[in-house]
C-alpha cells in the first residue's frame, strides 16, 4: 500500500501521547501507574449482571438509532425536570466520543474556527481537524481558569464553536457558575454554539455541578456513563440540545455509528438508578490524600473535580520531567500532550492509596534530587 494513499488530513493528526505511555507501560515491570484516564474500579456488578441478562434476552441486535425508549424516557425526564427546555431532546451516543465526532460533523464546515481552552482535552483538538475546522485555543494558564472576556477576544465572523469542559480533563478545575454562565450567555450573544462535554459532572468535589445549559438554552451537552459507572470500554454515551440539532445528528449517525451498543444500552438501565455518593467521596479522599503528600513540593491547582492534577514540573520541561520519572519507574503524562506548553505533567488518582503513595514518594524524590543538569 502507497504512502500517497493517505488523506492529507491524516498528516495533521498525530498518535495520541496517551497511548504512547499506554504501549511503554506494558513493556515495564510492575510501574507505578498514575496515568490512567478512567477509574480504577471494575464496573459494578448490577450493571455487569444487567448486560449479561441483555444478552441472554437476545438483545443483541441493532437498536433503534436514537437508543432504546425506555433509557431515552429515563433521561428525558431528568434534562425536563432539570431544564424545562421545550425542545430539547437526546439520544444515545456510543460513548462520549461518538457523541463529540457527531456534533463536530454536523455543525463545522471547511475553515469554520473553533475555540477550545488550553490545555484541552486530546481528542478536541484532533477532531476538529477530521471535521474541516480550524482549532483557536485559549490559555488558561497559570490558574486554569476560564474568562469570558479572553473568550470575547478571539471571536471572529468565522467562529462557529466553542468547547466547553467542567470538571476538565486534564486540569481537574470545575468552573464557577459565575464563569459558565458569563460563557453560556456570551454564546448566546453572539450566536455560536456552545458544546459542553460533561462526562465528568459525577465527580465533583467541593461544589455542586453547574451547566451553561442552565443559562443557554440550545447548548448542545454529551455526558455518559463511561466515568461515572466505570464503563468505558462499554461505550455507553448520550446527548442532549434542541431538537433541530438532534435530527440531524441521528442521520449522521444511522450511517456511521449506527446505534449504541443495544445490550448495554439496557444495562445503562440499571446504571442509572445506582448511587454514586461513594465513589465520589472515595475519590475526593484519594486527591485528598495526594495533595496532602505532594503539596510541599508542588502548587496545588485544580483537582476540583475529575479525577486528575495538572503539577507544573519543578525542573526541565514536562517532557523531560515524565521521561525521568519513567526512569524511576513512574507513569504519569507530559503537559504537552494536552497543550500548546510543555511545563506540566498530568497524573491521576483513580487508583489505590497503596499506589498513590509509591507515586508520590516518586514525586517528592524527582523535585528533591533531579538528574545532573537539572
């Protein structure tokens, strides 16, 4: 097969640097793994019972586009009682990334601009690409912290989208309701859609969860079960907006995606009446517990929500950084895999406090003892 074959688009997307710290440590010998992107739990076992019984009912065949009516019903009733939006529908998307790759091809056409924040989730950035748009990304460098008015600054007659992430990955930082509804209102203004990924709103810390959907009526919001229910591999999403979005992305979807997943679309049955208080106190203690260790040696920010923090290095740049502590048998993900800047370092708490405390005696030896010329 040629080289010539490849789509120029291809060329303007990189291999993730996630998977790239994913391959290395299947190749090391029992690490120290605070790199993961999902919790450390296995998925509970009603849900997994519930699937399994979804399968052995026969509903393996494809489902209606949109999703089974009675998760579909589930759903709407919470979004009417939580909106009141006359027309806001939703449907069920094969994970949150379907849902991303659905709103992206429905709405950006050639050159249309998009403003994400930086640092941004990976896959942002890569999917406008595949869609024909234009990345414009927004600092929120050193606090992380989203401002209208920067927001205001970058728009031009050509931006069609702004992407909006609370809890954001990779930084952990919940905007304020004061900070969403200053973003949702200035959407509205200015006539711009306004996507908010929300697939990390059960874990929330030290305040309640807020949308822009609240004070913007045709945000187009994804969220999932991935996350909260520890199903990422089940590929369980949805998305809700006004109506007139939702046809259209049923179309794209009946000729790409096709449908979720049917038997876990039943099983999302059973995730949706479960009680997740536990496991976001579990992992509120967990990132208690990490600051606690780290703090001396690093400027906590961020952490509010999701399960990650965002640590400027306190030497070299992020690259250099996570390649030292690869050596010393730590995983954790450069900065500049999520950002235009390579100053900081991702890790995460989804994992045992046996291993967040081996991760961050690591953490304190690299800031005490950095390698020669450092």
């Amino acid at each position: 097969m040629s080289e010539e074959w490849i789509a120029d688009r291809m060329h303007q997307i990189d291999a993730s640097g996630i998977r790239r710290v994913f391959d290395l440590a299947a190749t090391m010998q029992d690490p120290v793994n605070l790199s993961i992107g999902q919790p450390h739990y296995d998925t509970p076992q009603p849900v997994k019972d519930a699937l399994c019984k979804a399968v052995q009912e026969g509903r393996n065949a494809y489902s209606q586009t949109q999703g089974i009516a009675p998760l579909k019903s589930l759903l709407k009733e919470d979004l009417d009682r939580r909106y009141g939006h006359p027309d806001r529908d939703v449907f069920i998307t094969s994970g949150t990334s379907g849902g991303l790759l659905l709103t992206l091809c429905t709405l950006i056409n050639p050159g249309d601009e998009v403003i994400i924040f930086d640092p941004w989730f990976v896959m942002y950035r890569h999917l406008v690409t595949l869609a024909g748009g234009k990345v414009v990304p927004i600092s929120t460098y050193p606090d992380f912290r989203i401002r209208a008015e920067d927001v205001r600054r970058a728009i031009t007659p050509r931006t069609r989208l702004i992407i909006f992430n609370s809890p954001t990955n990779p930084t952990g930082v919940v905007a304020t309701p004061a900070e969403t509804q200053a973003i949702a209102e200035l959407a509205a203004e200015k006539n711009i859609a306004l996507l908010s990924d929300e697939i990390y709103s059960a874990f929330c810390y030290d305040a309640e969860f807020c949308s822009p959907a609240r004070w913007n009526d045709r945000t187009i919001v994804i969220d999932g079960f991935s996350k909260s229910h520890s199903m990422t591999g089940l590929r369980l999403g949805y998305l809700h907006a006004p109506d007139y979005l939702i046809r259209q992305m049923l179309k794209l979807q009946q000729f790409t995606f096709v449908c979720a997943p049917h038997p876990v679309q039943w099983a999302g049955l059973t995730a949706w009446e479960m009680d997740l208080t536990g496991n976001r106190n579990d992992y509120r203690a967990r990132r208690d517990l990490l600051a606690e260790h780290l703090s001396e040696h690093y400027e906590i920010t961020g952490g509010e929500g999701a399960f990650y923090l965002f640590l400027r290095t306190p030497w070299g740049t992020g690259t250099e950084f996570v390649t030292e502590a690869i050596r010393r048998n730590l995983l954790i993900i450069p900065g500049s895999v999520f950002s235009a800047a390579d100053t900081h370092f991702r890790l995460s708490f989804a994992a045992d406090d046996a291993t967040l405390l081996k991760g961050a005696a690591i953490l304190r030896d690299l800031a005490e003892s950095p390698p020669t010329g450092h």
